[in-house]
C-alpha cells in the first residue's frame, strides 16, 4: 500500500476545522518509561531509548541512577557523556555538569575492554574536546593531529560513529576539519533513509484502525393497506379456490369438467405469472432505486442521538479523502469546445458529489450510534474512496443502472398473466361458478398487488443484506491487511533518528550553500517546526512529530548570522527549495520565548503578538513562538508546539512544553540569540572568552579528579 496524500485522525475523534491545523495522533503505546522503582538495568535501557528519541536530558537524569546504583562500565560512561553533551553548546554545560564529564572520562579509562568500542568512542571524544580547546585558545590542531582524529573516528564501529554524529554535532563547531565533516555529512545524508523510511514513516501518522461493522438496511416500514390487501386477498383466493374446486366435484352437473380445470390452473398460473415476476421487476427497480439515491446523494438523514461534533468529524474526513484523491485537472486549449466545459468529460468533483454524500451518510448511520471514533475509521473511508475512485476511473460509477436493469421476461410475463387471470375469470363464470370465480379472481389481483408490495421490499432487504454481508468479508479482509501494515510502523524514536540525520543533512547544505566550512562557524542553531496543514502523531511523552517540516538554521560567523529555511517531506525526506537570509549581529533586536495567536489562510498563516491585557487560561489556546526581531522590522518565527487536542490525561502539560522547546531546539536556540540580541558585534569576542573560562574550569576540576585519585591510591596502598 502506497502511502496516502494526507488524512485526519484523532485519539478522540477530535478532527481540528480550523484551516491550516491538522489534529493528530496519539499511539497507545509509549517506548518511554521513566518508573523511579525500576532495577538499574531497566533504567540503563530505557535511558538509551530517551536518547535515540532525541530526549537527552531524560535519559541523563536516568543514568545519573544508574550511575549512583553502581552499575557502571565503559558503554555506561560512553552514553553518559553523550547525553551530557547532546543537544548542547560547551557554554550552556554548567559546572556541575562538565565536572560529571571529567569525572567519566577518568573513570571509563579504568574499566575493562568491552565488545562495541565503548572506551575508543570516548577516546575520540575526549581527543575531539582537546582540538575544540586548542582551537577555542588560538593554537590550531596540526594537520597531521586532525588527520589522525578523522581516522580514529572512522575506525570506529558505525553505531558509534553515527552516536558521535547525532549528538555532538552543536559541539564540534569550528573545531572539525573537512575531512571529518564529509564524513559526518555523509553518514547524515547515508542515514536518513535508513530502514525503508519511505515504505514506513506514513505508517506513524496512522491511527488505529476501528473494526468494520455489519450494516443493515434501511427499515422503511410496510404499509399497512398492503398487509390488509395482501392478507384478505389471499384469503378470498383462497375461498375461491376451495368453492371452484368443491363446485368441480360436487353433484352440481359441470357441462365440461375438463375445459373447468383447465380454467382453474390457468387462472392459478396466471396468477403466479403476474405476482412472481411483478416482484421481480419491482425488486429490480426497487434496487436501482437505493443504488440511484447513492449516486445522488440523497438519504433520510443521520439517526437520532449521533452527536453532532461525531457527524462533524466524519463529514471532515469524508472530504479530505475525497480532496485527497482529486486527480490533477488537465489542461486544455482555451478554445476547446468554444470555451465550455464539456459534460460528458469525467470530473471528479461533479461526478462524485452524491457519492461521498452518502458516504457520510453511511458512515454516520452505521458508526455514529456506536463507540467508534471517527479516527478509527480513516482506513476505512480510504478504502471505500479508493474502490469509487477505482470504478471512477473505469467508467463504472453508473454502470448500476444497466446490471439492475428490469428484466424484458419480467416486463412482458406479469402482464400476460393478469390477462390470463381476468379472462379465465370470465370463463369460469361462464360455467356456472360465478361467485367462486370472482373470489379467486379478484383475490388473485387484489392479494397480488398486496404481495407484490410486500414481497418485493422483503426481497429486496433479503438482498442487502447478503450485499452487506459480502461487503463486511471484503472489509474485514482490508481491516487485517491494514493491521499487517501496521505491524511495521516505526516507533518514536526511530522518527526521532530520522529527524536528526534531515537535520544534519540540512546543515550540510546551508554550509555548502553559504560556502562555509566547519572552522568559519562558530556555533550554530537547528530549529524545527511543524508545517501548516502537515499531519501530527505523537507518543506519551514525547514530542509532537509532523508529516512536513519548516527547518532553520543559523550559522553564526565571524561575519554575521546566515539563515537558510528549508521546507522538509517527512514522507520521501525531499526539500523544498530554501530561504536565505542574512544580517549583522548589530542588526538583531531581539530574541524571546513569546505567546502569538496564529490565523491560517489555506497554507498561510499570520502570527502575532497577544495583548498582554487579555487573559486566555490555562489551556494552550494560543502557541509560544520563538521570535526573533531585526532591526528592520523583519521578524522570524518558530511556532513550538502546543499539543491542542493530543494531551493525554495522565501528562504534565507543564513537562509537554519543556519536551517540544527541547525537540524543536528552541531551548537552545533562545540562549545563543539572546546572547546576540544583547552583545551585537562584541558577542564574537565574548563568546570565545565564555569558551576559554570554561575550558580553564574544565581543566581544573580535571585536576582535582588526577589529585584526589592520587590521594585514594595513597590510602589503599
């Protein structure tokens, strides 16, 4: 299965009207786990899963346990630096935090070899640290130096070379040199495809499928003149029947009992001739009657007790999925056929219209009464859209009208036997059995009607119903297919992998674009946000994740701030063409975590500052921004996620927002640009003196660690 265009799901059936905004998924199922009770070794798993699903400080706070349980080895101290340092600069490492890489570094140096090239992964991390402080303090690395790191880095097992990439890339600004930067480039650009991300990264913006349901056909009631005909005709043929036949065979002299029965059976054959195949020409049109209001979009309304945001919902997705498979118009010559629009072209939109009425419609009369959210039905307003497209496609959305056609036997037989029904009648009457005669002929016409009105519809009911049936087979087949897909849906932190490497993919070609190297930048920003109308899914826990992706960055040199935006497909990981812009550090005003209210037009959005006077609450009505203001009036905005509609009763909202700052790099991001907006020019100087006193820290702490080791050596010994 292809992936789809788009689509809208909920966890709660909540589809979002306002234009621009998708709301999304929460899976059931969290990978994140962050129980105090677990053993040690839980914790250490699940710390690495918090790091591979791009939550560093997570995972820190849960190796910090493991650390204190004393369960340590070269792979544990490998990880821990990693999410000390993951996500960070060197200048936003607080003292406490550096003197925990000190520390590791000293300890993992006395712990036994192990298989995975633990211990060689932190010695290129700590030789990678001693080129960012020779360079930090002006005395370049040789050549020779950087040579021999980008060697050592490749020697390493791939996992941990593509670790050591994910993670340190904010701290290796300005200190790796080309060689090592293509190969981190690289493995960005080798990565981001990785485990068939196309064929399966669609599969995580799905909700879980609601089994199909039976459905049953319309009760429209019989009316009740039609039981009375049908019942008191046949019970006067019948009255009939008995006194013909007791007249036949009584004493009364018959002048020809042979020409009497004659009359009888056809009289009784006409009458089955007229009933059985008026039903089934009834039948027939009955049936192309329920296909024809299909077609038309015409139905008797939803049932009573359907909630109306429910109907709301189904309607949405019923025209998104219909939106979604819109064929491209075709482009035509401006004088082809004088300028009007030819009717007996396909289109879609006109020759669908009525269809996906009645979708709606038998949606919400089958689901609408149930415990079924609209979610849960994606799948399978998908899949009864792509059989209409299907038959749309070969031509078959009327072809109804010729398959339930009424038979010409049907048509030419009832007739002939009413007909025979009269005239034999007459005859009858003609041989002496008057009063018998016009009971069982007038029964016969008079109950017919009756029957034929009652039978028809019965039949017709008989009819949908194994329609239905066989339409639930096909569905129930659809339903366990779509659950065999699922079964390869990715899980957060694979989505989260991805995301990284696009990340880094990206800022290799603002470098190139921009034709700057690793040694002109002295930091850089990563900034990520979800596009208009891209679709949401997210697990407990953890950041929203987006079909489609605004990405940012800022590279910060010497000669003032370059920006690129790029326009990502999470999807097939395509890019847009970019958005350049650059300024001087004097030309930043100001940087700030602000709330905006945003307004979409289609795709467009505006965004702007709220009235500090009006009061909103506590829920997320409106969404933070990170807002970036020029001199010049020119203002950059990143949205950070609010998670309306995708909050799960047991989350903190408070730790929610803390996770979408940090996924969306923001955190990080507010604290280098308003160091910017404050410094101006001078920021260059000052951050490199920031960098200095922080490598004297480092340096001295590490001192103390070799002397206090010296110290527990002596009191051994």
């Amino acid at each position: 299965m292809t992936p789809p265009h788009s689509t809208t799901m909920n966890n709660e059936g909540d589809v979002e009207t306002q234009v621009g905004v998708n709301n999304g998924v929460i899976h059931k199922t969290s990978i994140y786990n962050n129980n105090t009770g677990e053993p040690p070794e839980t914790k250490f798993e699940n710390a690495l899963t918090y790091l591979r699903g791009g939550q560093p400080r997570e995972a820190e706070g849960l190796l910090e346990q493991v650390r204190q349980a004393g369960l340590v080895s070269a792979r544990f101290y490998y990880y821990f630096v990693l999410t000390i340092l993951s996500d960070r600069t060197l200048n936003e490492l607080p003292p406490r935090e550096f003197n925990k890489i000190v520390s590791a570094l000293s300890a993992a140096s006395v712990q036994p070899e192990e298989p995975g090239g633990y211990r060689e992964a932190l010695q290129v991390i700590e030789r990678l640290m001693t080129y960012i402080e020779r360079q930090d303090r002006a005395a370049e690395p040789s050549d020779a130096e950087l040579d021999g790191a980008a060697a050592d880095f490749r020697d390493l097992p791939e996992a941990r070379q593509d670790e050591i990439a994910r993670h340190l890339d904010m701290i290796l600004d300005g200190a790796v040199q080309d060689e090592l930067d293509a190969s981190i480039a690289a493995i960005a650009s080798r990565r981001r495809m990785d485990n068939r991300r196309e064929n399966r990264v669609w599969l995580y913006f799905q909700p879980d499928p609601a089994p199909p349901l039976l459905a049953e056909p319309s009760k429209q009631k019989i009316d009740f003149r039609n039981w009375a005909m049908f019942v008191l005709g046949g019970l006067a043929a019948l009255w009939g029947l008995v006194e013909v036949i007791g007249f036949a065979t009584g004493p009364t002299p018959v002048e020809s009992v042979a020409a009497l029965w004659i009359s009888l059976l056809l009289v009784l054959g006409g009458g089955f001739l007229f009933v059985w195949f008026r039903i089934q020409a009834k039948s027939f049109d009955l049936r192309r009657g329920v296909r024809e209001a299909r077609f038309l979009g015409r139905h008797d309304g939803p049932p009573r007790g359907v909630a109306v945001g429910k109907i709301e919902d189904i309607t949405w997705q019923v025209h998104a999925k219909f939106a979604d498979e819109r064929p491209p118009k075709r482009k035509t010559n401006r004088y082809e056929n004088n300028g009007h629009d030819d009717p007996n072209r396909p289109d879609w939109d006109r020759d669908t219209a009525g269809l996906m009425e009645s979708m709606i419609d038998w949606f919400v009369r089958i689901y609408g009464p149930t415990k079924t959210t609209p979610a849960g039905l994606t799948w399978l307003i998908g899949w009864h859209v792509r059989r209409v497209k299907d038959d749309w496609e070969a031509g078959k959305l009327t072809d109804f009208r010729t398959e339930l056609k009424t038979p010409w036997y049907a048509k030419v037989l009832a007739p002939i036997g009413v007909v025979l029904v009269v005239l034999l009648t007459l005859s009858l009457a003609g041989q002496g059995a008057a009063g018998a005669a016009i009971l069982l002929g007038g029964g016969i016409i008079v109950g017919g009607i009756g029957a034929i009105q009652v039978l028809s519809l019965l039949q017709v009911r008989a009819k949908l119903r194994t329609e239905y049936a066989a339409l639930l087979h096909e569905e129930e087949q659809a339903y366990q297919g779509w659950l065999d897909l699922l079964r390869d849906r990715p899980l957060d932190d694979e989505i989260a992998y991805w995301l990284r490497y696009d990340v880094l993919h990206l800022k290799s070609r603002a470098m190139r674009r921009t034709q700057l190297s690793s040694k002109d930048i002295i930091c850089h920003v990563e900034l990520t946000e979800g596009a208009p109308g891209a679709l949401r899914a997210r697990d407990r826990m953890a950041p929203v994740r987006y079909s489609k992706y605004y990405v940012k960055i800022f590279l910060l040199t010497d000669g003032g701030v370059n920006e690129t935006e790029y326009e990502l497909d999470f999807y097939n990981g395509t890019v847009r063409d970019p958005l350049d812009t650059s300024f001087r550090y004097d030309a930043v005003a100001s940087a700030r975590l602000a709330e905006v209210s945003v307004q979409f037009a289609g795709n467009r959005r505006h965004i702007a500052l709220l009235d500090n006077s009006v009061r909103y609450g506590d829920q997320f009505v409106f969404q933070q921004s990170l807002r970036l203001s020029l001199m010049d009036g020119q203002v950059i905005d990143v949205l950070v996620e609010d998670f309306k509609g995708m909050t799960d009763d047991s989350e903190d909202t408070t730790k929610l927002r803390e996770i979408a700052q940090a996924a969306s790099g923001v955190q990080s991001a507010l604290h280098i640009l308003q160091a910017v907006a404050r410094e101006g020019r001078e920021w260059i100087q000052r951050q490199r003196d920031r960098r200095r006193r922080w490598w004297d820290d480092y340096h001295e702490k590490a001192a103390r660690e070799i002397e206090s080791g010296w110290q527990r050596r002596k009191e051994i010994g």
